[in-house]
C-alpha cells in the first residue's frame, strides 16, 4: 500500500524544509493547488497543536527556529536514511508509553523499523521496573520495533549497540561526545541523558525471538529543578536554557534512527564493540555489582563481544555480567 501524506502534512514538511523563512499563503495555496483560505485553516490546526508559526503582512507565513514540535513531517525532512518509510513513523502528543505500544503494535504485525515517538510520556518505563521521567516537550522518547535472528541473548547486545549509536548521533548533531555506564546508561558531563531499554517477545516453543522492542529516553533540555527530587542529584540534559545551539528534536531523532540501523546491520559481528568500550567510564574503575538481592564489590576490567560486563571478585575469581547493575564505589564505600 502507498501511503500518501495529507494536505496538511504538505504544508508542515514545506514549512519545515523553509524554517525561519516566510512562505507566501498564495505560493502555497498554488502548490498544493487548494484555496488560500484552506491553507489559513491548516496553519490555524497547526498553531493549535503546538507549531509556532508566525504571520507577517505581505509576506506569509513562517514557521519559527525555535518551534520544537515532534512530526512525521520534520523528522523525514532530516532523515538520512532512505529504508524508513512515512508509514513507518508514528508521533504522538501523548502515551503511557512508547515501549509498551511498540510491544502491542508488534504482536499485532508491525513491521521491522516501526518507530513509535511521544511527546510526553505518563508512565515512562526504565530498567528493573524502574519509571523513566518523560515530561512534555523537552524530551524525546522514542522505541523501535526490530525483528531479529536469533535469542534472547540478542537483547544485551542490541542495548549495546543502540548505546553506541545514541552517541554517534550526539556527536554529529550537537558535537557532544558522551560516555556510556553499563549497560545502558548514556551520561554527558557525569550527568545521566538518556537511559535505554530492550524488551523481547519471544516464542516460547521455539525459545527464538520474535522482535525485540528498543526503548530510547533521552533529556533534551529539561530544567534541573524539574526532575523529581530523588533524579535532581544525577540526571541532567544535553541542551540548557537559552542555548544558542538551534537543533531541533526532528533532527535528534532522525539523527538517532539512522545510527540504530546503521549500527544494528553489525549486530552479529560485534564491529560496534571496541567503541563501546572506549566509551564505557566504567572499566578499570571499583564497583558495586547488584544482582537481586545479592550485592558485592568488584573490578570492571572489560566488556566481552556479546557486550557483558567482566568483573573481578575481591577473592580474584572472575564474572561476566549478562543482567544486573552496577554502581560506581566512592571511596567511604
């Protein structure tokens, strides 16, 4: 089936492709060859679902720089990556969560590549039945549904790839070069951005995976005294106030998908490994290893080719960590 944006989704991707730059109402109403007062209607629904869009006598209409509303349209416009298909690509204002509908939305037939994002989240999920905070309009939170080959040992890996990827894209988009704290924490200036979570489903007669559900959180410009309390000691964001730094969350999230694939075409060879490691702070370094209810010290000493985590015991024995956590150890530890 061909899929076929609407009238009104021509007109954001134009305003989009000119942002910052006015567009007569007249040119647009010839190109999309409706009546002028059709495209008035359409920037009037668009101004109301969040668009900042500006309108200046004798000159049309102006989609603002500072404008940073998720779309279809915006994220295509800087997509890189000719495989994802509009269809593909589904923006939400809001969701209990994206992982939890990617989950439904795979069991029901959604297809490799289906990319679920949301404005905000209600109840954002994170590792360990943890929540992740995901206020509106200054996060992005995204999941992917993937459909690999193999077992669900392919999860681990495929956090760690998509740790990877997550950093390629801060770096080419924002020039920020951030770290990684196993197994899927993303942190910029010892602050934690973004948190990833990999959920399976799988076939239980076969014991193979059926798709595997790629959940990416990530701060984009939430304020310090937002987060709650508990989160105000540690989380931070990539973008601060009054930045000069004018990139939008459709070119983050474009920017983001094209590294998963990228990245995830590796996955069985593991190519993605070695800089994971380099950017993973935490080896060499004394940690607290929490597996359950079981709690003991150790050495991070390498990240193996499936991406667990190899630990040295105090006794000398040593572990490789497929699940679990970890936390750095201070010195009064």
């Amino acid at each position: 089936m061909i899929y076929l944006p609407t009238t009104k989704a021509k007109v954001l991707r134009i305003l989009e492709k000119n942002r910052g730059q006015s567009i007569s109402g007249s040119k647009l109403a010839k190109t999309l060859n409706i009546s002028r007062a059709a495209i008035w209607k359409i920037i009037e629904e668009l101004r109301n679902e969040g668009f900042e869009i500006n309108a200046m006598t004798n000159k049309g209409y102006c989609l603002a720089e500072s404008s940073d509303i998720l779309s279809v349209e915006g994220i295509l416009l800087h997509s890189q990556n000719p495989q994802i298909k509009r269809e593909q690509i589904h923006v939400y204002k809001t969701l209990e969560s994206t992982n939890q509908l990617a989950k439904k939305m795979a069991v029901a037939g959604g297809s490799h590549g289906t990319v679920i994002l949301a404005e905000e989240q209600t109840q954002g999920r994170g590792r360990l039945g943890r929540s992740f905070f995901s206020p509106k309009g200054t996060g992005l939170y995204m999941s992917i549904i993937l459909r690999p080959e193999g077992t669900a040992d392919q999860a681990v890996l495929t956090t760690t790839a998509a740790s990877v990827a997550v950093c390629r894209a801060l770096s080419t988009t924002l020039g920020i070069e951030a770290q990684i704290k196993w197994v899927n924490d993303i942190f910029v200036n010892n602050r934690k951005v973004s948190g990833i979570l990999t959920e399976a489903i799988s076939n239980f007669e076969t014991g193979s995976i059926e798709s595997l559900i790629l959940g990416i959180g990530i701060n984009v410009s939430t304020e310090k005294y937002n987060f709650p309390e508990e989160l105000q000691g540690i989380a931070g964001s990539l973008l601060k106030k009054n930045s000069s730094n004018t990139i939008s969350r459709n070119q983050l999230a474009a920017s983001i998908i094209h590294e998963i694939f990228t990245v995830y075409e590796t996955i069985n060879s593991g190519d993605f490994i070695p800089e994971y490691k380099s950017r993973c702070f935490v080896l060499g370094k004394e940690v607290r290893v929490h597996r359950g209810i079981e709690e003991y010290n150790a050495k991070a000493i390498d990240i193996d080719s499936q991406g667990a985590l190899i630990i040295e015991r105090q006794d000398g024995s040593k572990e490789t960590l497929n699940s679990g956590e970890i936390s750095i150890r201070t010195k009064t530890d």
